[in-house]
C-alpha cells in the first residue's frame, strides 16, 4: 500500500466521528440556553454542537440543570430568592445560575457602575468558594488569574507557574488594594465565580451555602441586575401583575417652588410626578425604577466641568445615560443645566439654584418611611442599577 494512502486512511480513523441525533423542541431550547452561557463565559459565540459537546463530555446531573433553569429564568430566579430568603439549601446548580446572573450585573454596560464594595464583597465570594475546591490545583487557575487585576506571580518573573497559592494571594492582594484605587476595581469577579461553581467539583453543597450564605444580599442584588440587563425585566411573578394591592398614600413634599407627588401602579411600582413653578408649569412624570433610578444618579453626577476652547475656559460637564442625557452649560457667569429625556426630547433648563432646589427635592423624597420601604421592596426585584 503506498504510504501517501496510510496516512490519509489513518487519519480518517483518527478524525471524530460525527453523531446526527434527532431532539424535541424543547432539549433544543435547553441547548440553545446553554450555547449562550458558554458565550458569555468565553467571550465569543459558540455554535450548538459545541454546546452539545460539553453538556455530553462532563455528563454532570447539575450542568443539565443549570441548563434547565437557564431555560425558564425569571422563574428559576423566583425560586432561588424564595429559598435563599428563607435560608434554605441551594443546590449546586441553583448557586451557579445565580453566579451566571452575578456575571452579567457585574459587567453589564451602564453609566450606574457597581460600586468598588460591592464587587469586593463579590470576590470574597469567589475567594471562599475557591478555597473548598476537591482538588488544590486545576486547569482554571490560570483562567482566574487573569481576570484579577492584581498580579502577585509577576514579582518573581513572568514565566513563574499560577499555582492556587498565586491565586490566593492575588485575591488578597485585589481585595486590599481595590479599597483605596478605583483603578483595581474586580470588575470580573463574577466571571470567576461563575466558572468556579460550573466547572470545579466539591466535596458539599452544605459547605458551599455555608460558605456563601453571608454574601446572599450582595450576591442577590448583583444576579437581579444581571436579570435585568439580559431579560429587561424585574425578578417579578408576572402572575401576579394585576391583583391590586392597597398602597399607602404619600403625601406630596416640596423644596422651593418645586413638588414631587407619589403614586404606585397595580405592579407596586414607584411613580413620580415632578411639578414646576409657574401658572402654566410643567409636569413631567418619571417612571418605574429603573428610570428612577438614572434620574437620581443624574442629580447627584451632573456638575460643571471646566474644559478649553479658543484658548479659554469653558464650563461643561454631561451626563450620558441609557434614558437621560443632561449637559452644563454658562448664562453669564452663572451655570444652567439641562436633561432630556432620551425616548421624547423633551428638553427642560434649571439655573443652579433651581438645580440644587430639584436635587434636595429627591434627597428628601427618599427619606420619607414609604418611600424608602417601597424602594427597597422594588430593589430586590431591579438588583443594584
């Protein structure tokens, strides 16, 4: 037999042999959820067969549901909150769909970033978790390494190994540091969580929601922002949409020639009504708490910024939202500022005083004990936007 001929016919042999199998709609559902989250954890698209691959490769029961939960999430999201507000055993894979979504909040795209604490207090997480790992050392240590902006192997040289004991010490080194410098924020401390839980073995989920049960609120508030930011929608029972429920009347509060009423829609929402001065003033309803939320941040980040032009200063400055845009700009030697809302274009001016009088308006408003209630309440469903 020629030799060009072997080689092409043991190289057939060696090739992988392809398996054509025929699934209901609802497994390819299931394999559709879980190509997304391998997306999502690799940073690039995967196809299905890829998917199918690695689901039939580990064989693990608690991959097959995650993907299962995966496929219904706002209701598997219902029921992880349900059992973790009651302190209740979360298994395996209800901890990884809940990192799953810890990822996505962690790193969603918004002007209203996660502040320093709270991913701190996400890497603790990781960090306690990956300390009850069955096995030491394993092929994802390299993997967490990089997603941490601190880098303890590299003080011995570039080419040391990542060991779990580097791992260790750059989580430690990360959570020490990140106190003091925006600059080392962990923004993908939820990426690591999320591999740990989904790749790594354990020897307990018992340890595991031992382990993770003092992180719960963070944990919930970041998945439920994460759920917001793939779903666009709240970690609501929809079902439970139109039973009125009796909201407590609120009265109005004032600052200056300023007034902001309240109401609450059947769903429990926050309803705001902002009324300007005059015979013929305006008034502009904000809406839900994610618009809420954005106006409130608006108030607090909108300053003047001095930036040259022609050889002088200018006094600018904007905010740049996902449903606000506001800019400062000069009248004289005094400062005006602007918002629009996004959607409409609708545009409105306030001097500075007037500014100032809108901005102590909120801060009042979120004093009040019903308010503060209700916002809190409307939280757990949004999570930290």
């Amino acid at each position: 037999m020629p030799k060009a001929e072997q080689q092409k016919r043991e190289q057939e042999k060696s090739q992988q042999q392809t398996l054509s199998v025929r699934v209901t709609d609802a497994f390819r559902a299931r394999l559709e959820e879980a190509r997304k989250a391998l997306s999502r954890m690799r940073g690039k698209d995967v196809t299905i067969s890829e998917a199918a691959m690695q689901m039939l490769e580990s064989a693990r029961d608690d991959r097959l549901d995650v993907v299962d939960l995966l496929s219904k999430p706002t209701e598997a999201m219902l029921e992880i909150r349900r059992k973790g507000e009651a302190g209740q055993l979360l298994s395996l894979a209800e901890w990884t769909v809940l990192a799953h979504f810890v990822q996505q909040g962690a790193e969603a795209q918004s002007q209203n970033r996660l502040s320093r604490e709270t991913l701190v207090e996400v890497l603790k997480a990781f960090g306690v978790i990956y300390a009850l790992r069955t096995k030491d050392a394993s092929s994802w240590d390299g993997y967490y390494l990089g997603n941490l902006p601190s880098s303890p192997h590299r003080a011995d040289g570039l080419s040391d190994p990542v060991t779990p004991d580097v791992v260790r010490r750059a989580i430690a080194e990360t959570v020490k540091v990140s106190a003091a410098d925006n600059n080392w924020t962990p923004v993908f401390a939820g990426r690591n969580l999320y591999v740990l839980l989904d790749q790594e073995k354990f020897s307990s989920v018992h340890a595991i929601n031992d382990a993770l049960r003092p992180y719960w609120p963070v944990l919930w508030r970041v998945a439920a922002r994460g759920h917001y930011a793939i779903k666009e929608k709240p970690v609501r029972d929809e079902s439970k949409q139109r039973e009125y429920a009796y909201q407590p009347q609120v009265p109005s509060t004032k600052e200056g020639e300023f007034t902001l009423s309240f109401t609450f829609s059947q769903e429990k929402e926050l309803l705001l009504l902002l009324s300007f001065p005059g015979p013929r003033g305006a008034m502009y309803p904000i809406s839900r708490y994610p618009e809420i939320t954005e106006f409130r941040a608006m108030l607090a980040n909108l300053r003047p910024k001095s930036v040259e032009l022609g050889g002088g200063l200018i006094q600018s400055g904007h905010w740049d939202g996902m449903r606000y845009y506001g800019y400062v700009t000069e009248r004289g030697k005094e400062h005006v500022y602007w918002f629009r809302a996004c959607g409409d274009g609708i545009t409105f001016g306030f001097t500075e005083a007037e500014w100032g009088q809108v901005r102590a308006l909120f801060q009042r408003a979120w004093e009040i004990p019903e308010i503060k209630l209700a916002w809190d309440a409307l939280s757990l469903e949004y999570g930290e936007l």
